[in-house]
C-alpha cells in the first residue's frame, strides 16, 4: 500500500516554500545553479528538438470545458494506481544520471515522492544502487526501469534485485535503439562521461516482444513499457499482457519529428480498451496539464524535467515543493470536473484548432513569400534566404529552451511573429530595389502574398509578416505611394 492517505506536510522546509511560490520559478534558479553542459543534458532533446517542442505545443493547444454550479467542497486528487492509493495521479519519471542535479540522487525522489505520496521511477541508470533507494520510505510506491544492456540473463538478475529491494513494478524502456543526436552536445564538442558500454548497444537494438515476453512470464509484479507513441503498438503490448502502457517519446530525446504524446493518447486509449493502465509523460509542467490527460483517459503523469528543475534547485525539499505546487493547481482545475467527468468525456476538452492553424498559417506564409521572392531574385540568392528561414526556426528552438519552459509558447508565438516580419520586411526592401531595376511585370505576381486564411478569427490574428507581404504588392509596383 502507497501510503498516501498517512501522507503528512514535510516539516522543516517552510524556507523553501517562502522561495518557490510559483512552479516556473524553480527553472531560473536550477539554471543558475547548474553548469552549461548539466543544463543542456537536462532540457536538451534530440536533433532540431521538434519534438520537445511539440509536446507542449500538443498540451496547449488543449482547452476546457468547464462545468459550474456544482458543489465542488469535496474535490480529491487521491486515486489507485496498480492497486495502491496515490495522493493524486502523478509520478516522477525514471531520470538517468540523475546525480548530476543532486548528490543524493534517487534517495531524494523517493524520499519526496514517498513522503507525499506518489509513485516514483528509478533508472538503471542512476545512482545510488536500487537496494539503497528501496529502504526509503519503505511503503512509497517504486518501479524500477531498464535499459536492456546485456541478455535476458542479465536483465533477470538485475529485475531479481528490484524485486528483491522492494519495487512494486518493473518498467523496460524500448525507444532507446540507439542515443539520439544531442546537437546541444555536438555543437559545443561535448562528450559527457558516460556508463554506456557501446558493446551493449546491441541488446538495446534487438529488444523485441518475445523478450517482453520472457519478463512477462517470469516476474508476477506488473510489466510497464515505456516508450509506445501508437496504437498498433498499444495493440501488440495489450496481446503481449502488458500491465502498463507508458506513452512516451522520451521527452522529446529520442526520435526527433514524433508527435505530441497527448496527441496520440486517445488513439492509445481506444486501442488498450481498458485492458492494460496507462501512464502518459512529456512536457507536463502544470496542474491543468495532468487534468488534460486525465481526462483524455490517462490513469497517471509522469513528471520529468520539472522535478528535475526543483530538484536542481533545492534537493529533495525542490521535489516535494513542486508537487505541493502542482498539487495545488490540480485542485483548483479538477474541481470543475467531477469524479464521472474525469474519465474519457471528450466535450471536457476542446482542442484549439485555431491556434495551431494559426502557427501553421504564419508559417506557411511567411515561407511562400519568401519563396516568391527568391524565385525571383535567382538561386544564389534564394538558397542563402532559406537558410537564413531554417537557422531561424533552429536559433527560435535554441532560445526557447532557455527559457521557463511554462512561458516558451507565448514566446514562440511572439519570436516568429518579430522573426517573420523582420526576414519579409527585408525581402521585401530587396524585392523593391529589383522591381526599380527590372521594372517587371511578373514581379508583382511573385512579390504577392499567399492567400487568405478562411475563418475569420484566423484573419483578425493574422500575422505581422503576412501584414507586410500583403502591403507590398502595392508598394512594389507603385514605389512612389
Ligand atoms: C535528464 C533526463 C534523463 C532521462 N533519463 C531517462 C532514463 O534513464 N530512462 C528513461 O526511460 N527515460 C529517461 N528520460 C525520459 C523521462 O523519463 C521522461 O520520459 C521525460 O523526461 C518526460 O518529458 P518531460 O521531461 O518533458 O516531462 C530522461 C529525461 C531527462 C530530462
């Protein structure tokens, strides 16, 4: 049994709650204290890091439907997970290397999970040895993942000593064929000291559902897989007897150009039919956040990088301060939906297609014109524009990623908005000064901007750059204006 119901405030860290009053503050403070490449290894994602972004974009372009006018005095974030209560349906995701942001490593997250109540992951690839992380807080729910690095002997006597240590499940991750390109590293020539044993990677590569299979039949604690981003697979781990379906993309880290994993996870869902629990992680940084994929029919969230901020930033007090915080949001959002609403209702949520729509409409206009007008000032000219476009959207991301991931929508919006308008504006000067010369008729085509986009909200939020193409026909064939 999770204890969470005997759950009681951690005394003694009241100067940490006077600190942290709101969860983001936490990430100014970790990027403070930690080293450049520690930070990068922490927010870091593979390649242009699409992926990363994704996530939260997916999460964001979620909205509610809030009920009113029920009597909401009861709401209680408490719920079961494998047969345990929980003090409401998050968890902290396996970290590896964790040491890195705490000497006390694993200790710390089990302390702080197991003390306010929720399940916690160790990695296989962390510190301190599982038979130490499993002495604390004896009663918190611990499951222990792995990497495959070796044979099936191999993962048997290490699965042996968790159960041994007293974790409640086992977890293998299986998106991790191989280490992605972690351009953050690449670019600085960076290469952490690492316990990856490259002769390994081998098993890493050939883990396929017999070996599911094997650890199936011989452990009866349940059977997590960690890293299904598709309901085919979602299907095959159902047929395999999979205990918990973990929709992950590993944060972003892995496969670049994935999809959000809220995306997918009704697709999931649908395609477990209830047969198997489903935990769900990625980007989730707000208590809204976890009421989403609740309601979207997840059973738990993992929290991944946000602990790792908290923990960053003041140990293990950091990590139960950014559940208390967390916590705190999830009451005040789940208390509109009540306990029927909380499962797969999918008027609760709206999606916000006009938003994306948006995004992709900036997007999509600001490379039209900047094609147009490349084809018209020849290809020299126009490959150097469009890699100017893409180390743009790469410096975009970059910067981003520096910044309190809570915020990086809104500055995304507003950094393409200012980016766009500044590439256009400047084609457009060029674009003039060659109309001067050539005096060409086909220029006023090739300078005219993309077409509008339909609804009419979407038009009034138009953007600075597609304001800019639009002005320039006009001022292109008529300079003087
Ligand atoms: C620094 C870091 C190390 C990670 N190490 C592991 C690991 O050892 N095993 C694993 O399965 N996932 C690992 N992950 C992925 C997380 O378990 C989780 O899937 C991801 O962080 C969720 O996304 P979020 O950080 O946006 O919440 C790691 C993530 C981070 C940020």
């Amino acid at each position: 049994m999770n204890d969470a119901s005997a759950s009681q405030p951690l005394q003694g860290i009241d100067h940490v709650r006077e600190q942290f009053h709101n969860l983001h503050e936490f990430v100014s403070v970790a990027r403070a204290k930690l080293d450049r490449n520690v930070w990068d290894y922490l927010i870091g994602g593979a390649e242009t890091e699409t992926t990363v972004r994704r996530n939260r974009l997916a999460l964001d372009s979620l909205a509610f439907r809030p009920r009113v006018l029920r009597d909401v005095n009861g709401t209680d974030t408490s719920t079961t997970f494998l047969g345990r209560k929980i003090a409401m349906p998050v968890a902290l995701a396996p970290i590896g290397s964790i040491e890195r942001f705490d000497p006390n490593a694993c200790v710390s997250v089990a302390d702080a999970a197991g003390t306010f109540g929720c399940p916690m992951f160790q990695s296989s690839v962390a510190k301190p040895d599982i038979e130490q992380t499993g002495k604390v807080v004896p009663n918190g729910l611990k499951i222990f993942q792995l990497y495959v690095r070796g044979d099936q002997t191999w993962v048997e006597a290490i699965f042996d000593r968790a159960v041994k240590a007293g974790f409640g499940a086992l977890c293998l991750t299986v998106d991790t064929h191989h280490y992605s390109r972690r351009e953050r590293d690449i670019s600085k020539r960076y290469h952490a000291a690492s316990s990856r044993d490259p002769d390994a990677s081998h098993h890493q590569k050939a883990l396929d559902w017999a070996q599911v299979d094997k650890c199936k039949k011989k452990y009866k604690l349940p059977i997590v897989i960690k890293g299904i981003a598709t309901a085919e697979d979602a299907k095959l781990a159902v047929e395999h007897g999979v205990d918990v379906i973990y929709v992950s993309n590993h944060g972003g880290r892995q496969l670049d150009h994935g999809a959000g994993a809220i995306d997918v996870l009704p697709e999931i869902v649908a395609a477990a039919k209830g047969k198997a629990s489903i935990i769900i992680d990625g980007s989730f940084c707000r208590g809204t956040d976890v009421v989403k994929a609740i309601a979207l029919g997840a059973d738990l969230v993992c929290i991944g990088r946000l602990y790792a901020f908290g923990m960053a930033a003041a140990g293990r007090d950091g990590i139960f301060r950014v559940l208390e915080l967390l916590h705190d949001e999830m009451t005040r959002a789940d208390s509109r939906f009540s306990e029927h609403q909380r499962r797969i209702d999918p008027a609760t949520l709206d999606r916000i297609l006009d938003v994306r729509r948006k995004i992709r409409d900036r997007g999509r206009a600001a490379r039209q014109a900047i094609e147009r007008v490349g084809n018209v000032l020849g290809d020299p000219r126009r490959i150097e524009l469009e890699m100017s476009d893409d180390a743009m959207q790469v410096g975009i991301g970059r910067l981003e990623n520096l910044l309190d991931p809570v915020h990086q929508f809104h500055v995304r919006i507003a950094a393409q908005l200012a980016e766009h308008r500044r590439a256009l504006d400047g084609l457009v000067r060029e674009a003039v000064q060659l109309a001067k010369q050539r005096r060409t008729a086909d220029f006023t085509h090739a300078a005219r901007a993309p077409s509008r986009p339909r609804s009419a909200s979407a038009s009034r939020h138009r953007s600075s750059a597609l304001v800019s193409a639009r002005r320039s026909p006009s001022q292109v064939v008529h300079p003087s204006r």
